[in-house]
C-alpha cells in the first residue's frame, strides 16, 4: 500500500520505518531535514512538499505534536489533496473536541479517518510494539487496522471519533497517578529502613502490584531495567506526560468530573516539568522524594 506519513520526530520516524518494514511505499514528510534524512535511510521516499507526499496514496498517517497543527495540516494540506478514497489515520494524542472536528471535516469532504493515539514510547515505536486506541466508523476501523498493525502489538477500537482519545488521555491520567504513587511508597519503604529490592519484591506480587512499579520501576538498580537505570533518559517524556495531563484536565472541566487525585498529579508534574525537568523520564519524578 502506499501511504503518507507526516511527522519524523521520535515516535513518527520508528513508526515510519516500521510501515517500511511491513512492505508498504510510504511517502515521508517532515519540516525538519535531520527527519527526513534519517526517513530516507529507513527506505522512505522523502518530499519536502506536502501536498506532493499525500497525491496518489491510498493512506494518510501523522504524528504531530498538538491539536492546532493536525487541525491546520488536515485542513489545509490533506483534505482535498489526498484522493478522496484515502484512509486518514491520526496518530497524534491531541484533545478530544479537535479530534472529532477533524473527522467531521473529513467525512464531509469523501474521506474516512480514525483518531488513533498510541501507548508505548520511543521504544515501542521503533520495535513496532506500539499499542493503538482508535476511534472511529466499523467501516473505518476496519481498513484502519491492518496499517496500525503494521506498527504495533495491539490495536483496539474504543468507539467513534474521539474515543481513541479519550481514551489516551484516560490512561495516562491513571499513569500519572500510578507512578506518583510508587514513587511515593517507594521511597518511604527506603526512609523507614526498607530494602527497595525488597520492597519491589514484595509489592509487585502483592495488592500494591502496578505496571509503573513491575514493569517501569522508577529506581534505578531495582526490579524491572526501565529508564531509571539510564539517568533516566528515553522512555517517555515529563514534557509528554505534562501534555497529556493538561489535555485530561481540560477534559474533566469540559465533562464536569471530578478528578482530584489526578489533579494533584498535574499540579507535581507541571511543577517538575517547569523545574527544568521536561526531557526527563517521567518516572524521574521519584528524584522529588
């Protein structure tokens, strides 16, 4: 299949590789020319021209940072450029109210698209293992998943347009608040004369068991390898987890919910985040306690 693929940064460059991989001619876009060099050398096709990379493709796929320049991109440079019979395939985690003004422009103007937002990472986008939340049409969906499954482990339609974000954002408010928590109990095991190893041997298959504390474990040297063993860098992103937090509570004001546990975690990581922490894990947060 030939598909599009806008933006190269740190998740869209693996994931357009990865589309490479599983056989498909993808036209790669990106305004920064390190991207595009390093998409070409993935075996994509390069276009320093928009419009150009999305004429004559059967798919469209972004990963953008933010619901503005998905809005403006689609708007402008893909809708009525891209053949009308095109999948559109959105990427990015952006709010939900954008997400489904987009998918309305789009089915107004011929097309099918998905709200896809991922799970996963650096890492997994670069291994394909990336798990992807889509919203979307039965009918979408359904021509949506085999490209998703070229870049992921997992791909699981939650409902119509904005479900898969609302989902992404969902998730990671609960993430925030997980790994809040483990880094808490974490280090006051350690201040009252715990062992961490001890502690994470004893949690993690006790009722304490969580995916930041088995799987992500914030301390470096204990449990399970993570960023933690490597200062800290890669993984994800506090500037990312910060975003998605500022999207979940915009959400919960829009849909009045009360979320007060997660607003606290907003508050820390806005807090870490602002310290000069953005490029940090955000497991590093544990360096607070």
């Amino acid at each position: 299949m030939k598909i599009a693929f806008i933006g190269l940064g740190n998740m869209g460059g693996g994931m357009a590789a990865n589309l490479v991989k599983a056989g498909h001619q993808v036209n790669a876009f990106d305004l920064a020319e390190q991207a595009r060099s390093a998409a070409k050398d993935a075996g994509c096709e390069v276009f320093h021209d928009l419009k150009e990379a999305v004429q004559d493709v059967e798919a469209v796929v972004s990963m953008l940072p933010n619901g503005g320049i998905v809005k403006a991109v689609y708007e402008n440079d893909v809708i009525g450029h891209a053949p009308a019979g095109a999948i559109l395939l959105d990427c990015s985690t952006i709010d939900v109210a954008t997400a489904k003004e987009v998918t309305e422009a789009a089915t107004k103007s011929g097309y099918e698209m998905v709200d896809a937002p991922v799970s996963g990472g650096i890492a997994a986008a670069n291994g394909g293992t990336l798990t992807f939340m889509v919203g979307g049409t039965e009918s979408a969906f359904a021509r949506a998943e085999p490209i998703l499954q070229g870049m992921g482990k997992a791909v699981i339609r939650a409902g119509d347009a904005g479900a898969g974000q609302t989902a992404k954002i969902c998730n990671n408010m609960l993430l925030a608040v997980h790994m809040i928590g483990t880094c808490e109990a974490m280090k006051m095991a350690e201040k009252l004369g715990l062992d961490p190893q001890k502690f994470y041997e004893i949690s993690s298959q006790s009722s304490g068991s969580n995916w930041s504390l088995n799987t992500y474990t914030p301390l470096p040297g204990v449990g399970a390898q993570s960023p933690a063993d490597n200062d800290y860098q890669g993984g994800f992103a506090t500037a990312l987890m910060l975003k998605d937090l500022r999207l979940a509570m915009e959400a919960a004001e829009n849909s009045d919910s009360a979320v007060p546990l997660s607003s606290r975690a907003a508050s820390l990581y806005e807090d870490y985040s602002g310290a000069g922490n953005g490029a940090l894990d955000f497991s590093s947060i544990i360096k607070t306690y």
